[in-house]
C-alpha cells in the first residue's frame, strides 16, 4: 500500500490529479488518487482475494432498480401495470440510498403512507438481496468500513479528502474509521489565489450568453495560448449543444465540416452521452427493435434505416440504398415489414441492375436469423443472439470505425455483457422485452469518448468542477431559477426527517447552502472569474440569482457574433461572388416537362421551375398512414367524372328525384373507390373505405346543390380532357377537370379544388401563379365563357372565377361588372382584353423559361408552400444578401 493516498470527490479530479506532472520532474510516479468509491471496490477486491470476509455481489444502479421494479410490481399485484413501475423504483432507489448514506431511521410516528409502503418494499429488497447474494453499493460501502474499523486491510499512512464541498456521514465515518487505525487524514485544500477581478456580466438570453462565453474563450487563448480556463453551468444540458457549437464556431471554424467532428478541440465537455444517442449504437438497436417485431411498422422506421450508415454496404451502396427509399415510399404502404422491403428490392430487380443487392442480402440474413430465435430466453442467451443478429445485418457496416465509434462499440459490448449477467433478474424473456430492457441499458450509461491530451478548455457542471484550478473562469447560466437549486425531497422518505439530518436536496435550507459552498469554492478556483446570466427566454423576463447580488456588475453584454467560415474565406480573398440566376437556355429538341405547372413555378419563383422541371429535382414522397390530402382530392375528382357520365347534363340532373340522386352518387363513389384501388394496387380497409365513401357522397350531395342552382342549362362535354399547346416553343400539356357546353355552344373550363387556398387575383397580375385556366381560355380554346375553381368543400362550396356575362354561374361576376373584384374595369373593359392580357403574360412567363431565367425571385415567401424544391432555393441565404444590400443603402 502507497504512503498516502488522495480521495477525491469526482472521477474528474481524481484523473486529473493523477496526471499532474511534478515541476522539473520528467519521470515520477503516478499520484495514487482515487474517489471513495474507486478506493473501497479495491477494498472489497482484497477481501475476497484475501478471505478476509464474504462480501456479496454488489448490484449495479441498473439492476438495483431491476431488483426493486420487481419488488414493487409483487406488491401491487394485478394493479402493477396502471403505474409507472421504472419511476417509482427510481425514486425508491434513491430513498433507500438517502437512509443508507445519511443513516436515516424513520420513527413509526411520523410516518407517511408512502413511507411506510417504501418501508414495505425495502424490507422485501433486502430479503431478495440476502437471497440472491446481492448487496446494494452504499450497503457495501458501510461493510467495508466496518472491516476497517475491526482492524482488517493494510492501509496508507496518510489520506487526504479534496473537492468536498460538503461530507456525507458515509464519508465522516470513513474518515473516522481510518483515524481510528491511525491513519492521518487531512483536508486538502486549494492553493490561495488573488480573489481582485470578480464581475457579473448580464447576457440578453441564453445564445447571447454562449456567445459571450466562446467569445470571451477565443480572446484569453489568443492572448495565452496555454491558459487553463473553465467553463462551469449548474443547467449544463441544457446549454451543452448551443455552446458546443458556439465555441466550435469561435475557436474552431474549419472544422465545421462533417470529416472533422472527431478532429480534437482545445475544450472538453464533462457531460458526455448515452450510449444509444450515439448513431452507430442507435442503428444497432433500431435493427434489433425491427427484429423483434413479428408486425408491421411505421414505413418511416425502415426508411431511416435504409439511409442509416453503420451495417451492411453502408458505404459502397448508399446511392442504391437512397433509390431504394424513394421506390418504398411511392410503392410500399404507411406500415410494412422488411420482408415487404426484401420482395420491392427484388421486384425492381427484375427489369433493372439490382439496387443495392448486398444490402438486401444482409437484410434476408438478418431476417432468417430472427426468424429462428426462441420466443423466450434469458438474457445471457439474448445477448449471444443479440450478436448473431448484427452479425448477420452487417453491423457495425462497411466502413473503417472512427476512433469514437471503436470505443462505442467497445462499449456496448460491455453493455451486452453486463445484461448477460441479468439471468437471475430477470428471468425468461421475449425478444421484444429483451431489446427493450438492452436499449434501457444503453440509455444508463453515459458514453465520453477518451480526450487526447489535456485540453485548455474544461467545461464542466458545478460537481465536476470540484477542487479544480484554473487561470480564469466563467460560471454561466447564474439565474435565479435555477442557482440555487430548487429542492426536490424524495416522497417516499418523511420531508421533516430528511431536512433534520441536511440530506441532499432535502428542503430549501439545505439547497441554499450548498450553492454557497460552491459559489465560495468557485470564486477561489481563479484569479479571474466571471458570473453571467441571461435577462430573458423567449417571452420570459429572467433574473439574476441572489447569490451574486454583490458581485460588481459590468454593462450588458453586447451580442457577439463569430465569423462564419464563407466570412472568413471571404475577407481572406478566397471566395468570389458569382451571379447564378440564368440557367442555359432551352437547347433545340430539350423535352422540359411539368405542363402548366412549370409556367407557374417559373411566375412564383424561376429557380422554382428550373430545379425542379428542367433539372428534374423532385422531393421524396412521405408516406401517411391512410390517404394523404391529394389522394383525397384524386378520389373526389374521380366521383365526380364518374357521376357526370352518368348524369351528363343539367336536365338529367334536374330530373333525378331524391332517391335517384342518392343512387347516383353512391355508383359514383363506388366506381371511384374501385378506380382508385386498382390504380394504386392496393385495398383499402372496409371500415376505413366505408367511411370514405360516406364522405365523398356527403361532399358530391352538398356540390351538386351548388351546381342546381345554375340559372342557365348546360351540358358536360369533357372529364379530365388532355389538352396541349406550344408556347414559345415550350411544350405544355395539361388536364382539363371538366368542360361545360351552354346552349349557345359557349363552353365553361372547371377545376376542381379540395383544399381552402384558392387564388384567382393572380389572374390579372403580370404574373399568373394560376395558369392552367387562363391556358386553355387564352391558347387553346376560343369559344370560352367562363374560367372557374370549382370549391367543392365540405364549408361553403362555391365556384370562384370570372365569366365574360354575370349570371352563367352562380357567384360568378362578368367582366366589368361592378361586383367584379379581379379585373380593373378601366384595364380590361370587356373578355376579349382579359384574354388578350392571358396571352400576354403566358407567353412572357414561358419566354422566362426558354431564356432560362432561373434566379430566386419572388414576392411571397408564402407562395413556396407547395415548392419541391424548397431547400435548394436557399431562402436564409437570400434573406442574408437582402439585408447585407439594405443595410449598406443606410447612410
């Protein structure tokens, strides 16, 4: 045994304590420090090796919790599943560790019902620990002091305790064991340093704040580039990304790109990850979630899946593998299985080279290995399984592992091998049940990737910095919400018992003290150290904590703002600006699709149009589970073709009495339905396609009153008519919903609209966003009277247009009549000028086209809600430019 030893009140200061480096010394041993319980596990090693005495098998935090699910679960018998088992053997954990640490005996009189239900079951804990050999850690803990004081262990001369910012009588009664054996224990404390340059600094909110933070980080590393800084949060979770990517923005620019997120930093976060946050771990349990599902899932699951990396030929076949994705999402339905998945891949392979064949034949591998598992096992089987079934999917993938994701799977390897050890625990499983108990594993444990070095910038919560040194230091996020703590007693203990013995968190008092036991350490833990805290969140106005009241405080701190990367590389004269809003015109003999559509987009947006109908950009379709708005529409526009078949004109319909309506428009919905089924080769559930059919006839009853109601007779010439025309050498070819024919063989174009946004001002702007209309009034068809939107909406349907009379349709004005709100009577007097502006504009608008203007212009945001191709119009980018261009116009 070493002389003396160092026990140490975090992990943290115990690793960095033992790499501390003697001055002038280029060789020393290394500093034995330990934290407590690192010390007493050695202990407890030495006493089995050594038979000193038998010492049970301590029970990790995950199976102590197991143990007491169990345990409380017996108690309640059949009304267990109407509660929270985990959340109450959590609490129950933490009340039996609260008695066994702080030696809490709670008297029978001031007992709670909870208390003595909690007294219930810790009676039956430890009854199943004697009987299983179990023992919990502070229960060890307390034995192996007790082999201390009765004269067992060889033990140092002399122990120091640093970083404690408050004893446990645990650790009093080590301390007082070891005195007792005549060992000389001291505190240890931090050297002295000059406490003259301690400031507040308000923040405008929490990013304003990070900001600050990395700001303030880059300007003591540029003036000392081996400065120790630290960096401590009480909330750090919930600060750790946005400060993460403030100081990578601040200290680390060029790393931004995705090859460099292992690269290592000049700082270090304390609050590392669980184990299955991380990608490549995530994919091995979603593989094995998929496994244990003998149903269909969510069509989204397998998507992710699919474009995941980390299994099969990752790497080599992910531009297969995406084409796969989009052939799932147009052709499999909303919920699916792999198999489903498998038999796509190998239907599309029947006509074209295999998509990603090694992909699939991973995935029948890993089918065939589930498909052979035992419905129940215990978890020392389900871990060998477990491993078999990766194996087979190709887990961990194709691609060489990173230094991170080798420690990862190093890691979960562990995790398998501790739920093997679970059998006694846990019993019997189903496959479902065990990957759900392996996936809560992986979520308990907290994955840090190992630091290469020593890092200048320590970032840290208020226990980790414990008994730390730096040069300078920053403690952020010193709001009064949250320093000091809020208490949060254990229900299951009795709240005057907890705040009479000072336990952890036990009542206000006791949280109060504790934040000034560390605010007292932090302000000696540097010579310069800063306090800050933001002013508002949101709506939120936001306080300062009342224990830095009397710090000095200096002037709100102004937003600073890191340069970007491109801002860098511009001032660097490594960037030109490049004006890319033409495209290559329309080549001679170029098909370019999207019929009326492309006219649109190019009158919304030119880049719009180019991206998406020239370049052939299409966005991935999302399935939904049922039928999606345009499946809807489809089917409503289906009935009413179907129904206008039948009842081909305004007599006919006049003629139907109520009986025969209603037969009419069930056929009509019937043949829809069946249409619609054969097209997509799919079925629809019978009650889910009786209440379809229920809705369609409600919607075809309350339009074909509207349709009553016209005053003049009329006859329906057309449904879903092709229609085509060249328009400055752009071909366009477009559907025509429906054509009326009047009496005197003027003719009425419809389209049908489900949905509520239904523009018709357009028509009469220099750009037309609605053109289909306007193409066959202006370009196709010269016996026009009316272009109408057809509203056939369950809320006020209507026909929304323009005639070139009144009185053709119902609501429908003429042009230049005074109720007419689209056309200027004083631009367009009569229809003849309506059309002639149509033709106008339509050309011009496909003139755009074959010029091949193609920049990001437009006048409404808004009107991008139907853009495919909306992530390529970088939108942020040109609001960026704009207010670049607007604010060097400002004097």
């Amino acid at each position: 045994m070493t002389r003396s030893l160092l026990l140490c009140a975090t992990t943290r200061l115990a690793q960095t304590r033992r790499a501390e480096q003697p001055a002038g010394q280029s060789v020393w041993p290394t500093r034995p420090a330990l934290t407590p319980g690192q010390w007493l596990a050695t202990l407890a090693d030495e006493a089995l090796l050594a038979g000193i005495a038998d010492v049970p098998e301590v029970l990790d935090p995950f199976a102590e919790r197991l143990l007491w699910e169990q345990v409380i679960g017996e108690s309640l018998t059949e009304a267990a599943p109407l509660f929270d088992l985990p959340g109450m053997a959590a609490s129950a954990a933490e009340a039996h560790a609260l008695v066994r640490i702080w030696q809490l005996a709670p008297a029978e009189g001031e007992l709670s019902d909870e208390a003595r239900l909690f007294l219930g079951w810790r009676q039956a804990f430890l009854q199943a620990c004697a009987a299983g050999g179990w023992i919990d850690q502070a229960g060890l803990h307390w034995q192996l002091i007790g082999l201390i004081k009765a004269g067992h262990f060889v033990l140092p001369e002399a122990v120091a305790f640093a970083g404690f910012d408050r004893y446990t009588p645990l650790e009093l009664s080590l301390m007082a064991a070891l005195r007792g054996r005549g060992v000389l224990v001291e505190n240890e404390a931090l050297p002295p340093v000059d406490r003259s340059k301690v400031e507040a600094l308000p923040c405008l909110d929490a990013e304003a704040e990070c900001a600050a933070v990395a700001a303030w980080a880059r300007t003591r590393l540029a003036a000392s580039p081996t400065a120790r800084l630290g960096i401590v949060a009480p909330d750090l979770a919930s600060l750790r990304d946005t400060l993460a990517f403030q100081l990578d923005d601040a200290l680390h620019p060029a790393l931004i790109r995705p090859a460099a997120s292992e690269v290592p930093r000049c700082f270090n976060f304390s609050l590392g990850r669980t184990l299955a946050d991380l990608p490549l771990i995530r994919v091995g349990l979603d593989l094995l979630a998929l496994g244990s599902s003998r149903v269909k899932v969510e069509q989204q699951r397998l998507s992710a899946l699919l474009l995941a990396g980390g299994w099969s030929a990752a790497e080599a076949e992910a531009d297969g593998r995406a084409r796969l994705d989009v052939a799932m999402r147009r052709d499999l339905p909303y919920f699916t299985n792999l198999p489903s998945l498998v038999r796509l891949a190998e239907r599309l392979a029947e006509n074209a080279a295999p998509l990603c064949p090694q992909t699939i034949q991973s995935l029948q591998a890993f089918i065939e290995t589930t498909d052979h598992l035992a419905r129940k096992q215990l978890p020392g089987q389900w871990s060998g399984a477990f491993r078999a079934c990766l194996k087979a999917a190709g887990w961990p993938g194709d691609r060489a592992l990173s230094s991170h994701e080798f420690q990862a799977r190093r890691a979960f390897g562990e995790v398998l091998d501790a739920f093997a050890r679970l059998d006694g625990l846990l019993g019997p499983l189903a496959l479902h049940e065990a990957v759900r108990r392996l996936t809560q594993l992986c979520r308990q444990r907290i994955f840090q990737p190992e630091t290469q070095g020593e890092p200048s910038i320590q970032v840290l919560g208020v226990l980790e910095s414990a008994g730390l040194a730096f040069d300078a230091l920053w403690v952020m996020g010193m709001n009064d919400d949250v320093w000091p703590p809020a208490p949060r007693p254990n229900p299951l203990l009795p709240a005057e018992m907890l705040r009479a013995a000072g336990a952890a968190h036990a009542s206000a008092e006791v949280e109060l003290d504790f934040a000034r036991r560390v605010q007292a350490r932090l302000i000696t833990a540097a010579p310069d150290v800063t306090f800050s805290f933001s002013q508002a969140s949101g709506n939120r106005i936001l306080r300062p904590s009342p224990l830095i009241a009397e710090v000095p405080r200096t002037a709100v701190c102004p937003v600073v703002q890191p340069s970007l990367l491109a801002q860098m590389a511009q001032q660097a004269g490594a960037l030109a600006r490049l004006a890319d809003a033409d495209a290559p015109p329309v080549a001679a003999g170029e098909k370019v699709s999207g019929g009326s559509w492309i006219l649109r987009a190019q009158a919304i947006c030119p880049a719009w149009a180019y991206f998406q109908f020239r370049l052939a950009a299409q966005a991935m379709e999302t399935p939904v589970e049922g039928l999606d708005p345009a499946a809807r529409g489809t089917l409503v526009h289906e009935a009413l073709e179907a129904f206008w078949t039948n009842v081909p004109n305004s007599q006919a319909l006049a003629a139907l009495d109520e009986r025969g309506r209603e037969q009419a428009m069930a056929d009509a919905v019937r043949a829809a339905l069946q249409n619609f089924e054969l097209a997509r080769r799919i079925t629809l559930p019978a009650r889910f396609r009786e209440l379809e059919a229920a809705r369609l006839v409600r919607l075809l009853d309350l339009w074909l009153a509207v349709e009553a109601r016209r005053g003049v007779d009329f006859e329906v010439l057309a449904c879903e008519q092709p229609a085509e025309v060249e328009i400055e050498q752009i071909r366009v070819k477009m559907v025509v919903d429906r054509i009326d024919r009047l009496a005197d063989g003027r003719q009425v174009i419809i389209d049908y609209k489900t949905g509520a946004g239904i523009d018709t001002k357009n028509w009469a702007a220099q750009r037309i966003t609605e053109p289909q209309l306007p193409i066959y009034a202006a370009l196709i068809n010269d016996e026009v009277a009316a272009v109408v939107f057809a509203k056939v909406l369950l809320d006020k349907p209507a026909f929304a247009g323009v005639a070139e009379e009144k009185d053709i349709l119902p609501g429908v004005q003429g042009v230049g009549d005074d109720k007419q709100k689209i056309f200027d009577p004083a631009e367009f007097p009569d229809w003849v000028a309506v059309v002639t502006h149509w033709r106008e504009r339509l050309h011009a608008i496909a003139r755009e086209v074959r010029e091949g203007r193609a920049g990001v212009m437009l006048a409404d945001e808004k009107a991008l809600q139907y853009c495919d191709v909306l992530p390529l119009l970088r939108l942020p980018e040109r609001r960026r430019l704009l207010a670049e261009a607007q604010a060097g116009e400002q004097p």
